[in-house]
C-alpha cells in the first residue's frame, strides 16, 4: 500500500458525509395516521408506510461518517417517521475498531486489542472464544453500537493470505465452532454480529473482482462448512457476503449462495451486507436486491456508483426489473434485526466499558493459545530472575495483531521487553538500550515515520538491527539464556510472498540465529525464539541451531505480559497449532494456484487443490509438514487412554465417543484432544483424515484424569457428491481417530455403515463453468 499519508483518508472522511434531511418525501402521511415501529409485529405496516424513495435509501447505507461514534465502519438510514433509527456497526475482527480521540472532547475512547483470530483458534477451546466474544460485546453495547463486523471465518487457504491473522483456521471444523463460541459471546450482550466474508475469499491480491473456481464438493466440505456450522448454531444478526465471484458469480449477486443455501438450506434469519464499496464492473444493486443482499454498504458519496445506488433501485421498480415485493421482503430482513438493537430499544450507553477487566481477557486468552513448538532439555520455563540476552526490534515493538480493518486502537501494547521486566525477569540493559537507540534513530527518517491511512495508523517496518560478535560476546556472558524475536506483520489490501523477510528469513535473520546460538551454546547457555507473527514462516531451515521455539503469534495488547506468564511458567502452555507449519512453501498444495492467473493481476484463481487443503493434503499425500495440524508442546505429558465407541440406542443416527486422559507430569496443565474420522474408499476420493470433533481438557493437576466425550452426527461422516447434489454417507467400515495431533494418534475404534445413506438433499447451485483439473489421490 502506498504512503498516502493524510490526503486519501481526508477527502474520504469529507466525502462520506450523506444526510437523510436532504431527501424529500413523497406522498408524506400527517402524523397521526403514520405507522411506528414498536416490535417486530409492527414491520408490514411499517413497510407498507413508506415511500418508494425511502425503501430504495433504507437498503444502502448512509457512509462512514457516523457522528456518534466515530471511527465507526457506518450506519444504517434512518426514518424518523416510521420510528426506525440509524444503527451503527463496526469492525472487530480482534477488538471494537474505532477513534479514540473526538473533536472538542478530553475524554479517550480506546477498546481493548484482543488476540489475533488464528492464536484464538489455537486454544481449541470455545470456552475462552465465548469470553472473548462476551468481552468485545460488552465494549460495542457501552460505545453505542449495535452490530460488530466479526467473526471472519474464511479458510486459511494458503499460509501466505494477507488476512489470516483474522481468520481461524485451516479446518472448516475449527473456524465454525470458534465463530459460533465468539457469536454466542457477542450477542449475549444484545448486540450483534456479522459473520463474514461470504464465501470464498481467501486471498487480498485483486479481492474485489477475483472469481474463484471451485467445485461444490469443495465450497461445500471446506469454504462454506464453517459458515453453515455458524449460522445453524449461533444464528447471528447478519451475514456480510464477499466482493468475490465464486464460479462467475459476484456473491452479493448469488440468489444460489444468499437465498437458496444461506437461507433456504441453513434457515438464517437475519440480513445480508455487502462488503464495503461497490466499484466499477462490481456488483449492480438490482441484482443484489433479487439475491437477498438487503443492505449495500457503506453507501454515502464516496463514488458516483455509490451516489446512484437508490435511484438505481428506484428506477429498476419504476420500470418493472425490480419488484417492488422483492424490496420489500430485504427490509423485512433488516427491521426483524433493528428491533433487537440497543438503539432501537433506547439503550443508555456509557460511552466506558470495563477495559482493566477485559485487558486480563485478552492476556489470559493470549497464553492459551500460545504454541510451544520446540523445548529441547527444558529449555522452558525459565528460572525466576533469569538474566536474558533479548535480541531482536519485535522486542520493543511488539506486533499486537494485523493490519487494515483488523486493527484496534487500544490504549497501550505491553511490549516483550516491558512485559519480561515487569515478571522479574533481568534484561542486558545495553543490548537493550542499543535496540532503542537504533528504533528511536530510525523512526526519526521519512521512510519509517507512521502515518495514517484510511484505515488508522500505518508503522513502516524497519530492517532488523544488526548485531556485532562483540555484542553477543557482552551479552553471552552476562546473561543465563539468549532469546530472539522475530517478528512479522501483514493485513489487509496485500498478500505476503514467499520471500526473504516475509515467509522466509532473511539473511540477517539466519547469521544472528547462527551467532547468538553458537555462542550462547558454546558457552553451555541455551537459546530459544519467540515468534511474533501472524501466519507460518519457513522455519525448518533454523530451528535445529535453537533450543525452543515459542509461537506467540500476534497476541493483543497485553503481548509482552502474556509471553512472560509463559517463559515464567506462571502459564503453562496449552496451544495447539490450528493451521500448518509446511516444510517448504512448495509443499502447500495451493502453491501453484495462488493468488491465481495471470500472476500480475490475477482475475481468477483455481482452486485446483480441491478438498486437499491444509493436514487433508499433508496426511492423504504423505507430505511431511514442519509442524502439524493440531502440535503443540506442554510443560507436562498427558497420556491417553480408553477410546470408547457407543452407538445412540434412541438415535440410530449419533455416536458418542470416550476416551480418557491423564497428566503424567509434574505441573498442571490443559490437553487439545482432537477427534479425527477416516472413511473407507467409495466412489467419492477420501481423504486420510479429517478432523470432526475436538475438546480441551480442565487444567489437570499430576496424575489427574478427565473423561472427554464427543458427540457425531451421521452427516458429520458424510461426502457431499456432486452428482446427485447431496450429502452421502458410504457404506464400509469408518475409523475414528482420537488424537494429540493430525499425525500423533493415540487411539482407535471403528464402526461399519452397512448401506449408502444420503443424508441431505440439497440445490444443485454453485456449479463450475469451466472444467477443473482437480487433484486427486
């Protein structure tokens, strides 16, 4: 992204400015014979009372400029005279995204930086992305807002996506049941969340106008299994769809997708957005309106197209392409959802959430999803008062999560450095003052000067510091243990590379790895990394030189707190990862097809990897990765124990499964159980595992034991075939695999479908309209 520095966000922010009072009313009804809206039983008369021209405004949104909240994404337009108010959402991905400072106010407006997605994932604990949602709930109820743009749930495709720090996971599975845990959350307080980006946006790189082709056995099974997960457990208030087209469809555009899955299949009930501005060869607002996409947003005067959106829609009923009862019914989707709105319902914001008590969320969250990766010769947790040689610039500034619209803007970031200090821990003061200097010098230049861009602050990376034999010399000997930071960062508008200083090291980064571990270990001190990161790097080539490896991915404002709770051993760690670690970048199976053809400017993608995405390709092809789908280390050892099947004698149609699991350590700690399914061959291609159930244990103290349950459903072993456009289960013997990881198996059972069961019928939509050459095993 370009240094646009304070140019583009001004003349956006002045033009975005779009006033209900400049519209005139035709065929005005005097007061007494108006309809309000009072409840949703009020909706049809509502409706039936307004204008043409107030129905054609009511479903694009009135522009980014919301005075009440500002900072706010966009509001909804208002009709006085109906009684139907303004609501405002706004992003959230990791935490209530807006500004903190206000015109002519003293008074700041800060909200708490959570966790990025993908460390929450890495809990495996729905528990904690419940608190975590109720946490940033609480913030948009107590700000005046009505509807959270979160959780984003698209599938981490491939490890260079530019915004999979927002999503969860690799697994569908995994990224359905942390959005419902983090809706549920959400919405407890009354509020609302919209889930997003639907579906099949899993890259930056030409977003708004890419067509993804994928074939429905794979939009189904992967890209829109977490969403149904979602929808039909938590039901949240709106769905945001996506600015892809999926097989040649923009999906604001898909009555396929919107109207026959989203609501015909999963029985959503809330309303459709669109994603934010509709640009040129972009979607239409007719066509939108006919596939259930009931509010365009962010509406406004940012470009000619948004200005026109109602006249559009005004003129398509005039003229009889748009029926003025298709109108109609998206209204209704967005008044059944108004009612429910702390404004509509004259909610008392107090403009101060409890910030103190959701800053202990995030750092106890951030620890759980912390990942061990490497702990050779207990290495971790470091002794009490350790002196540590800390090298690395992430050290002082910190990443607490991504760019773009993923961003928050919280009060302060707990660095690594401030944050092992305040643990006791004893820091080489002149190493430490010599990384100062050199951020402190460098921010000083142009080039590294933040700025605000259109959306919030921007702080240019600066190159790694380099370090001098004679430092390290200094340091070795002044200090127990050498830690290194690396850090990364990327968001929204771009897709990382698999270049040095992004998925790969740098040079720098290699020779300082080498240096402080050569020396370090030369002189009997041992070495360990933190990673402060927001996706995979390469790491196979270093991770040999160090003695641990600490993921703390891009952990929320409390980072440099909740990494020193687990090198203290105040925490014990109990993250799994949720997405793999490859090898290679060429031994992901999208590598090829990513971000799509021609490589300049891409305007579509294939996703020629079919169902083999992430562990599914890893384990079905043998490739081995880095680390796995679901690793991570503990300061204790669990062993695992008694896998039990049982079939439902009531429904035929479930089966519990037990097993039992112990803490044969010496310190307490949680366990990631993981419950995989492999199915026998059929006519449909299998994969060789897939993840279908998953449970953390309670905190087990030594010699502690805990009996896990879960629960499957009979479509949860099923295929969708798309010959027959169904769900099926097939006849043959199914194993299921309890687990500590995708490729740590701990135990077995089986149990055999004597016939083929087709499960769900469903609408043949979605389909391809061009030929495939799909992967295969």
């Amino acid at each position: 992204m370009k240094k646009l520095k304070l140019i583009l966000p001004l003349v956006l922010v002045s033009t975005m400015i779009f006033s209900s009072s400049t519209i005139s009313y035709a065929a005005k009804k005097n007061s007494a014979e108006t309809p309000k809206l009072v409840d949703e039983a009020s909706i049809d008369s509502v409706i039936s009372a307004m204008t043409l021209e107030e129905k054609a405004h009511f479903v694009v949104g009135t522009g980014m400029d919301v005075s009440r909240v500002p900072g706010a994404a966009g509001a909804t337009y208002a009709i006085p005279r109906l009684g139907i108010p303004s609501i405002i959402v706004v992003d959230g991905p990791a935490g209530v995204r807006i500004i903190p400072t206000r015109p002519g106010d003293p008074n700041k407006y800060y909200a708490t930086a959570f966790p990025i997605s993908t460390l929450i994932a890495s809990t495996w604990n729905t528990t904690s992305a419940k608190t975590v949602g109720n946490a940033m709930g609480q913030e948009v109820k107590e700000y005046g807002i009505d509807i959270l743009l979160t959780p984003a749930l698209n599938i981490q495709r491939n490890p260079l996506g530019g915004r999979n720090f927002e999503y969860y996971s690799e697994d569908p599975l995994v990224s359905g049941e942390m959005t419902t845990a983090v809706v549920d959350g959400v919405q407890s307080n009354g509020v609302g969340a919209a889930i997003k980006h639907f579906a099949a946006n899993n890259q930056e790189t030409n977003r708004i106008f890419i067509d993804t082709i994928v074939s429905q056995r794979a939009l189904r099974e992967i890209y829109l299994k977490g969403f149904e997960f979602a929808v039909k457990k938590a039901q949240p208030w709106s769905v945001m769809s996506s600015y892809n087209k999926i097989n040649g469809t923009y999906t604001s555009e898909s009555k396929g997708l919107l109207t026959d899955i989203l609501r015909g299949e999963w029985g959503f009930k809330g309303f459709v957005m669109t994603d934010w501005w509709i640009f040129e060869k972009a979607p239409v607002p007719v066509t939108q309106m006919k596939a259930q996409n009931d509010l365009i947003m962010p509406g406004g005067t940012l470009t000619s197209n948004v200005i026109e959106q109602p006249n559009i829609i005004i003129t398509a009923v005039k003229n009889g392409t748009l029926d003025e009862k298709v109108l109609d019914r998206n209204i209704r989707n967005i008044l059944r959802i108004i009612v429910k709105t702390p404004t509509f319902n004259g909610y008392k914001y107090s403009n101060k959430p409890d910030l103190a008590k959701n800053a202990q969320i995030s750092r106890q969250v951030a620890t759980e999803g912390m990942v061990l990766l490497k702990n050779d010769g207990f290495t971790l947790p470091l002794n009490k008062g350790a002196s540590i040689g800390l090298f690395g610039n992430t050290q002082i500034e910190t990443i607490k999560g991504g760019t773009g619209s993923g961003d928050v803007n919280s009060g302060h970031i707990i660095s690594i450095a401030d944050g092992l200090q305040a643990t006791g821990f004893k820091l080489h003061q002149g190493l430490l003052n010599n990384y100062s200097a050199y951020i402190s010098q460098l921010r000083e230049k142009e080039q590294y000067k933040p700025y605000v861009s259109l959306l919030g602050k921007v702080i240019p990376p600066i190159p790694e510091r380099p370090i001098t034999i004679s430092e390290i010399n200094t340091a070795v000997s002044g200090t127990d243990v050498g830690i290194i930071v690396i850090g990364r960062i990327s968001g929204e508008f771009a897709d990382r590379k698999n270049e040095k200083g992004d998925f790969l090291l740098t040079d720098l980064e290699q020779n300082i790895i080498s240096e402080i571990s050569n020396r370090y270990h030369a002189a009997g001190k041992k070495v360990a990394v933190i990673l402060n990161i927001g996706g995979p790097i390469e790491v196979a080539s270093w991770r040999d030189k160090v003695d641990g490896i600490l993921l703390a991915w891009q952990p929320g404002q409390e980072a440099g707190y909740a990494i020193a709770d687990i090198l203290s051993g105040a925490v014990n760690p109990s993250g799994k990862l949720a997405t793999t670690f490859p090898m290679t970048y060429s031994n992901v199976s999208s590598a090829a097809n990513f971000p799509g053809t021609p490589p300049q400017n891409p305007t579509k993608v294939v996703y020629a990897e079919d169902i083999y995405v992430g562990y599914r390709y890893n384990t079905t092809f043998n490739i081995k990765p880095a680390y796995e789908f679901g690793y991570g280390l503990s300061y204790t050892t669990f062993e695992y124990s008694d896998v039990i099947l049982k079939k439902d004698n009531v429904d035929k149609n479930k089966i519990t499964i037990l097993t039992t699991v112990k803490n044969t350590g010496k310190v307490a700690g949680k366990e990631a159980v993981q419950g995989y399914i492999s199915a026998p061959k059929g006519k449909l291609k299998k994969l060789k595992l897939e993840l279908k159930a998953f449970r953390k244990t309670k905190d087990l103290q030594p010699d502690e034991k805990e009996i896990l349950k879960f629960e499957l459903d009979i479509k949860d072993m099923a295929s969708f075939d798309e010959t027959l456009s169904a769900w099926v289960v097939e006849k043959g013997t199914y194993e299921v695999k309890i687990g500590a990881s995708s490729e740590n198996i701990k135990g077995t059972a089986s149990f055999t479908i004597d016939e083929d069961i087709i499960v769900e019928k469903v609408k043949n939509v979605l389909t391809p309209q061009i030929s495939i050459s799909n992967l295969s095993k």
